[in-house]
C-alpha cells in the first residue's frame, strides 16, 4: 500500500513537471508512466514472493522444532473416559521430572452409579500403530496397591492415584488405554481411546 501510494506521488510529480516544461508529449508521458507502474508492481511481487518463501522457512523450521523438541514426546497425557449416556471421566496423567519416575492419575468420574465403588485399569502395547489391542489390565491406584474410586451421592469421584515406573527403561514407548469398572461386578462403566506415551 505504501508503494502504491508514493507511486501515484512519483506519477504526479512527473506529471507536472512534463506539463510545465513541455519536454514530453502526452504518449511519452504514458509510456513513461507504464514504464514506472511495471517497475513498481514487479518489485512489490518480487519482495512479497520474498517474504512468503521467508515465511514458509520460518513454519518450517518451527514445525521441525516441535516435532523433535522433548515437548513432543508423549510424556503427559490428557485422557477422556466415555461410557453411556452422560457418563464420563478424565485422567490428569502426569510424570514428575525426577529419579524417582512416578506417574500421577489424578482421576475424575461422573455421573455413575452414587455412592459406589470402581477401579481405573490400563493395558499396554509395545507395538507403537495407534491401535490399542492388550486386554492384560492392570489395577491402579496408590503404587502396587490398587485403589477403589468411590463416588458420592451424585455419581461423582476425584481420586489421586500414582504408579512408579521406575523399573522401565527411560524412552520407552507404549501405546496405552484405559477403562473404568465396577469394583463388584467387573462391569466396563467407562473407556478410553487409544494413546501413546513415553517414560520419561
């Protein structure tokens, strides 16, 4: 826009110049003008071609960086429990930045059965294709204790469950999901998708 407008300033000038000194006539002060107006627009395309190109380097540098920063790599999860109706839950998956390794599952449930006892289990695949297929669950809850989640009377529970993993190799990857049961009739009340993370 600022080229466009110092353009039609430059135009002007020229303009007026050729009118009072009467050097060019009226097809050589269009021809000129032409001249100038292509010179103009061919620069302003050139420095815009510059800048996209300069753009798409920055995105994709960035993109690159993210993809191998430790960012990317699945240390924490958000994971979203489904079950029927507007029965739900979610996993606040975290692993703490230390030698000790330990997971955190701080776990919410909703709107099931009220005052009522359920167990968090995962299963896990070593085969990393997104397509979770264990059915060897293991019970959650403080360490190698399993813990129940017991809702109140509303159908709602919060339980801080942890697990150490600290026998696991670091970088170890997984693919891992989830499901919530009936602590007395082993009942699936609530299921995860598919995810995948590594041990920090």
């Amino acid at each position: 826009m600022k080229k466009t407008l110092s353009l039609s300033v430059v135009i002007g000038l020229l303009k007026n110049i050729f009118m009072k000194t009467k050097l060019l006539n009226a097809a050589m002060f269009k021809n000129a003008s032409i001249i100038i107006l292509f010179f103009a627009l061919f620069s302003c395309s050139k420095d815009n071609t510059l800048k996209e190109q300069s753009l798409s380097i920055k995105e994709v540098n960035k993109a690159l960086k993210a993809e191998n920063s430790p960012q990317s790599v699945k240390y924490n999860l958000e994971v979203v429990l489904r079950g029927e109706g507007n029965r739900s839950g979610h996993i606040h998956f975290r692993q703490n930045k230390d030698a000790a390794k330990i997971i955190t599952l701080d776990t919410k449930v909703h709107h099931l059965e009220p005052n009522h006892r359920y167990l968090l289990q995962r299963a896990v695949d070593v085969i990393l294709d997104g397509n979770c297929t264990s059915i060897s669950w293991l019970t959650l809850g403080k360490g190698l204790t399993p813990q129940a989640i017991i809702t109140d009377d509303k159908g709602n529970a919060t339980e801080e469950l942890w697990r150490n993993v600290a026998a696991i190799p670091s970088g170890t990857s997984f693919d891992i999901h989830f499901r919530v049961i009936d602590a007395v009739s082993s009942v699936v009340v609530l299921s995860s998708d598919c995810y995948q993370y590594a041990v920090r």
